[in-house]
RNA sequence: GGGGGCGUAGCUCAGUUGGAUAGAGCAUCAGCCUUCUAAGCUGAGGGUCACAGGUUCGAUCCCUGUCGCCCCUACCA
C-alpha cells in the first residue's frame, strides 16, 4: 500500500516517482535537476509520462531513447507503481498499481492537521451602493465567491471583505436626484426605503440614468453634485445622511442578493470611516513624509498632490521627458478632496496592519447559519474587540478596466518602502460582462448601426443598460421551475421551488465560472438560461444520479456493505482492471489536485472545467454499466463504491463552486 | 502616441512547465427511453491554432514583426 501524509494520494506517488529518476540522473550521469512529469494524452499509455529524456538529449549529445532506457534499467520499485515503460521516441510512461491505489482511496489515512498559516484577505463584490446590482457585479462576487471556497477547500485562513463606496460620486449622484430632481426630504426617502411595496434599489437604478442623463442636458447641474460630494465628505447635514440611507439600504440589498447565490461576507469596510477616522489623513502624513507624493506648482495637475508615474509606470524610458508630469496620478484635488486612489491606499495600507489605525466594528446581519457580518462604525463605544485586516496576502477581486489604478495602490505602498507587502498584493482581475447583440434587441435597447456590428455592447449603469442581478436569478427560478413542475407534477411545490433555486444558482454560478477570467463574457439569455451541455445543472444532474443509485438500490432491499471490509486489494485490482472503471477512479481522485492547480493559477474556472469532466465521465459510466442489476456480488460491491466515490468527490467539487445538490432533478 | 488583453471548428470557449493523433459545449445530421430519471448517452461532419519570421530534437504555447478587435491611458470609480 502506498504510503503518504495526508496529501493526496496522487500527488505522492509522482513526488516518489520524481525522486527516484533524479536518483538515477544522479547516479548514471551526475545531474541534479527536478523532474517533472505529465498527464499522457492517451489513456493507454499510462497514468504519468516523464519527457526528461528529451530534455537531455542535447545536453548529453545521444538520443533521447537510449537515455531513457538507461534511466529506466537500474530503476528500483517505486510503491504504487507498476510498471516503467519506454515509447515512442524517448517518453518513460509509467502505470500504477490499480488495486493498491484504489484500496488506499477506500482507507484514506487520518489526515495531517493543516496549518493555517497567514491570512489571506479576499476582497470582493465592492459595488457602488446606489444602485440595484447587474450581471457584471455577479462576475465579481461569484469569481471572489469560489476562489475563496477554493482557498478555504485547501486549509487557507480566509476573510472576505465587501469594500462600501458610501461617499464617492456615485451615491452623490442618486443623492441629487433625490435632492434636486425629485424635491425628496430625508423623510421622504426613509418612507421609501421602509415600504415594502417599492423595490428601493431598482428605484435607484432608475434615477441614477436620469439624474446621468440630466448632466448631460443641463452641464450647470455638475454643480449640485460638487456640492453634495462636499457636504457627504464633511458629514453632519441633511444630505450627508440621506446619503448614508441611500447606501445603508443599497448595501443591505446587495448583501441580500448575493445571499440568494450563497455569497457571504465577514466584514464591510466603509469609506465613510476610512475618512472620519482618519485612515486617510494618516496615510496622506505618510506618503508626503516619505515622498511617494508631491505638490504640483503648475501645468493642468496645478494644486494638486499627485504621484509621478514613474512610480507605477512599468519601463518610463522616457521618464526624464518633461511630458511626463502629465501622466502623474493625482491622489489629492486642488479643492483638497482626496480620490478614490488615495482612500484606497489607506485601504490597502490597513489590510497589512501597516496603518497604525484600527476600525469599529458593529454587527450589521447574521445569515440563517449564524455567520455574523460585521460593518465598521466611527461609534467608539460599539462594543466589539474583533480583529479584522492584518493580512499576509490581499487579494483584490476587480474589473480590469481598473488595473492601472490598482497599479498606482501597490505603486503607494512600495514607494512608501512596504515592498513586501506590494507583492503580496494581488489584483484579482476580470474581464468585463457586456450584453450580446442579439440579448439587447430582445431587451429592446436601441442599438446604433456601429454597435450590432460588435461582438458584445458594453454594460453603463449611468445608461441605464444592464441586466439586473435580481432578474436574471428570477427569470432562471422560473425556467427551471417549469421544467421540474413538468418532470415532478406530484411533488410538493415548496420543494419544487427550492429545487428550481438550486438549479437556478446551479446555472448561474457555473456560467459565470466557465469562462476563463480574462475573457469577455458577451451575456447572453439563451446561453445563461441553458440546463444542458456544459452548465451547473449538468453537474447537478450527475450528482443526482449518483445518490439515485445508492437510493434505489437500499429501496429495493438491497444491504450496503462495509465497503473497508468486503473490498480487498484482491478484488479492488481485479475489477478495476476494467480501464473505463479505473479511469473514472483515477479522474474522480483528482479533485483535490485540481482545485490546488486552480488556486496556484488563480484560474476558478478550472475547477469548474474539472466538475463538469468528472460528471462526464460518470455519466457515461452511468449509460454503460448497471450497478443495482450486477449479479456478481463481488463486481456490484466495487461499482456501489466507486458510485459512492465520485458522488462524494462531485459534491465536494460542487461545493467549492457554490453549488448545491438537488434532491431530484 | 503609451500600457494591457485578445485572435483556436459555423457560434461560444478550454488547452496545465513547450511534448505523442489540437479538445469541449452549442448548432447541424444519424441513432438510443419496457432499463439506476433522455436536464442523459453513442456516432458523423466541421481546423492553414490571424499572418510572416526566429529559437528548439520538438511551437497553439517562448521571442520579433505585421494585420485585426477590445480595454485603459480623468481633479469618475
């Protein structure tokens, strides 16, 4: 039996593969390298592959054939393997040893205790709170959402953070609409917030388009926002606080729409507190201390402290050109208002534990399990002592659009000497969510000649043109529900419902992860709303399945056995001497090693690619092979099993994901 | 102009560190429900991996150039 220490078992037959070929490498020809190995295309040449012969073809002068052989003849037994065999021009193709492989699945060991280690802080969602959230938000905290499952999956300290815009201009903007346009007292938003009639945070998005396109008509009305930011940043007036209803009751909507998907949050950190508790004046004394800013006397940047772009500009070659003053970042305006750059790298600064300041903490909701959500308050006599931030590795989960200003955030904390943390800071970015053509003739958006000929047509929230979060998750629940009222017409409808939101997020989460995170995601409705193929509900489905078969069959009178008892390492080698059954195995006990893969390449749609190939993969051993009906004892004991197996691995896949498993599909 | 991303089947996309015959889904066509649920399975057709060089035993992958598309390049975020 192969021997190992709670890492997956895979993983530890190559390291015992790796190291017994740089033993050889060691002994016929005094090399020391690291040897990796890789998955043959084919099936029928093994498990694992080693193409180091071909590597040291040219460096040893001799064909590479030769120089596998000689690495294979002397080779000592490696445990779990079963043979070495040399083909094609040069490639050592190794198989395992199928029975002790699966009897060491069947008896895992007790795992070794996972240290936590640092913490890593995730930082997602991040929507503007003045208005409800579209499509695109969901890309954001669905992406966030899994790599944090990913990360916790593999023994990471994980907290989420939902940063809270409550200040910036596009609050300020739904303010004036309130104030200006619509001639709305604080009162009068309060009732709204409060009525259970209105839906607040479409409202918003309505207004929002209106008051964008009323700029745009009447450039005097600018104004009115220059003043509400002002009175926003100051605090303590009538609008300041219609603005903090504005976004109170925005942010509980999100935090209410990102629930229906399984999406929580540990703490939401404010803007408004990062000024009133002057993390920003505290970072500001820092960044002019140690030069990382500077007062410009003249040109358009006149008034302002900004950071030289050489700061965050890659090869500025040209640096010494005088025109590069016209590309500094301007972190403070000559009004004396800070950016949202300047917020963000107290933001950034706090997160490491590197500011020297520290939050309040009020309970802002608990989900139905109990999880706490935790707001941050200027109240210093709020009472909780807790402990956010003081990360090892941030993780901010942003648009790429918003790469350069993420850029200039790191760029702070390195000219601020804080390299260690600068590197640790990672901008988790994402393509954008546009609409396809075709999904906005059906939303009936006027399109320009320019624009049909596009692959996609970019989301605007001050347009107006989106689709919300909120319909979309309803237009699926309803799809879905009238599938399963037609497939399950008997069945109670509160069951049937909470079937259909399975499927429903199911769909939705598994069509935001599929796509890799730098690719443009043109959304589409007939796409989003497919159950079949390549989506969530596939998966669901084979996970069904699985629990069908070990249902029906106990139904029937059938006993399961102790499977540790009954399947010897006989028996395991002789069934899974079948290579469509050991395949399944074999793919079915990669899941750990996927999701590791996925977290080293910060890439959440490789575990969904994974999920969707295991339930491929059983879904055609489902087709080809019947386990309740095999009549050989010994034969059906292995099947239920290895049933059993994959139902586990596909759920545990599926649960990263965010997904549920339905109790019929 | 500068920075970044992309270009793979009719469409939408994967493609692990460069490795063996480039893969899925959708769509099209032909089959499979008296069976552990057909939201499924089997099969077929469909490719100059944008183009041209270079490095290499070997390039969809690395380098250079060209063409095309997208994003950023605000005292908005």
């Amino acid at each position: 039996m192969v021997r190992h220490t709670g890492k997956q078992v895979f993983q530890v037959i190559e390291e015992l593969i790796s190291a017994a070929i740089e033993q050889q490498l060691a002994a016929r020809f005094s090399l020391t390298m690291r040897v990796s190995l890789e998955q043959p295309k084919q099936s029928s040449f093994g498990e694992l592959a080693v193409p180091v012969a071909f590597q040291l073809a040219r460096q040893l002068k001799r064909p590479p054939r030769q120089i596998a052989e000689e690495l294979t003849a002397k080779l000592s037994a490696v445990p779990g393997v079963a043979s070495f065999e040399i083909a094609g021009n040069g490639y050592i193709n190794i198989r395992l040893d199928r029975g002790s492989y699966a009897e060491s699945l069947l008896r895992p060991p007790a795992s070794a205790a996972s240290e936590a280690g640092e913490k890593i802080v995730v930082e997602h969602t991040n929507i503007n709170p003045n208005k409800a959230a579209h499509i695109g938000h969901l890309r954001n905290a669905i992406l966030g959402d899994t790599f944090v499952q990913m990360l916790r999956k593999r023994g990471r300290n994980v907290e989420v953070q939902n940063y809270i815009d409550n200040t910036g201009v596009q609050v300020a903007d739904v303010v004036v609409g309130f104030h200006y346009l619509e001639k709305k007292t604080l009162l009068d938003v309060q009732a709204l917030i409060a009525d259970p009639s209105v839906r607040f945070d479409y409202l918003c998005w309505d207004l929002y388009a209106r008051i964008s396109a009323y700029y745009k008509e009447n450039a005097e009305a600018i104004r009115w926002r220059a003043d509400t930011l002002h009175a926003i940043e100051s605090g303590q007036s009538e609008i300041a606080e219609l603005a903090h209803a504005v976004s109170d009751a925005i942010v509980l909507a999100h935090v209410a729409t990102m629930y229906r998907l399984g999406i929580k949050y540990d703490v939401l950190p404010r803007e408004s507190e990062i000024l009133h508790l002057n993390f920003w004046a505290t970072a500001f004394e820092l960044l002019k201390e140690r030069g990382a800013i500077y007062f410009e006397e003249r040109g358009k940047n006149a008034g302002c402290w900004v950071m030289p772009s050489s700061a965050f500009r890659e090869s500025g070659g040209a640096a010494t050109e005088a025109d590069s003053e016209e590309d500094s970042k301007v972190i403070v305006r000559s009004n004396g208002t800070v950016t949202y750059v300047g917020k963000d790298i107290a933001y950034q600064l706090w997160k490491f534990g590197l500011l020297g300041r520290d939050f309040h903490y009020r309970p802002l909701l608990a989900y139905p399990d109990g999880h706490q959500v935790w707001v941050t308050t200027e109240d210093e006599s709020a009472p909780d002592t807790r402990r956010f931030g003081r990360a090892g590795k941030v993780f901010n989960v942003i648009d790429s659009r918003q790469s350069y200003l993420q850029d200039v955030v790191v760029a702070g904390l390195r000219a601020l000497g804080f390299e260690e943390q600068a590197q640790s800071s990672v901008h988790f970015s994402y393509e954008m969510v546009a609409l396809s053509p075709r999904t906005c003739i059906e939303m009936g958006i006027e399109l320009s000649k320019e624009d049909r000929r596009r692959p996609y047509v970019e989301v605007s929230g001050r347009k107006g043109l989106g689709v919300k979060a909120d319909d979309l998750i309803d237009k699926l629940i309803e799809t879905a529900l009238a599938e399963v009222e037609d497939r399950h017409p008997d069945d109670s409808p509160d069951v049937r419902r909470e079937v259909a939101g399975q499927i429903a997020v199911g769909a939705l989460r598994y069509f935001m992860l599929k796509f890799t995170r730098n690719s443009v995601i043109a959304f589409d409705f007939h796409e989003a709303l497919s159950f079949e193929g390549e989506t969530g509900p596939y998966v669901q489905y084979a996970t069904v399945r699985a629990g069908n078969i070990i249902r029906k069959f106990v139904d029937r009178g059938g006993h399961l056995p102790d499977f540790e008892a009954v399947l010897t390492a006989d028996v395991l080698a002789r069934c899974f001497g079948n290579d469509d059954l050991w395949q399944l195995l074999l793919l079915a006990s990669k899941a750990d090693s996927a999701i590791e893969r996925a977290v080293a390449s910060g890439e959440p749609a490789h575990v969904a690619k994974y999920a969707f190939q295991l339930a491929q993969a059983f879904n055609n051993f489902y087709h080809g092979t019947s386990v309740i009906t095999e009549d050989v004892e010994e034969r059906r004991n292995v099947l239920l099993w290895l049933t059993g197996y994959v139902r586990s691995q596909l759920l545990g896949t599926l649960k990263v994901l965010g997904i549920e498993q339905p109790l019929y599909m």
